[in-house]
C-alpha cells in the first residue's frame, strides 16, 4: 500500500463524495483519517472567540477514513 501524505492527489472510493478527486490538506495517521480541501463540508456552530469575533455557522471540511482513499499518480 502507497503511503498517503499531505498534498497528495487522492480519489474517493465510497460515501456520498464517491468517484471526487482532491487534495490532502491534513493526515491524521493514528486515527487512519484525513481532512481533503473543499470535500465533505460541514456546518459548526461557534461561539463568539478572538479568532471568530462573530461567531456563528463556519463551513469546514470534516475528515474522511484512509480506507475510502485512493492515492491518484
């Protein structure tokens, strides 16, 4: 099995993304997950913070199991 790291090309085996190709952003080796840029968004509520001073519903990516991955050339 190829290893898989950060700016690879990757495509999406299965899940409602199947058949997308993307590009790493974050590997979480010890969970086998990693975050793809601008697939499997979702909404998060957040309280008002110095990083988000207006708070409220951030659009982020969530991670997906290395298992639904392919490394692409």
């Amino acid at each position: 099995m190829k290893k898989i790291k950060k700016e690879d090309k990757i495509l999406i085996l299965s899940g409602n993304y199947k058949g997308t190709e993307g590009i790493i952003v974050k590997v979480f080796s010890k969970k086998n997950k990693a975050i793809i840029r601008g697939v499997n968004m979702v909404k998060r509520h957040t309280k008002p913070s110095p990083r988000e001073p207006k708070g409220g519903i951030i659009e982020k990516e969530a991670p997906i199991h290395l298992s639904n991955l392919k490394k692409l050339n």
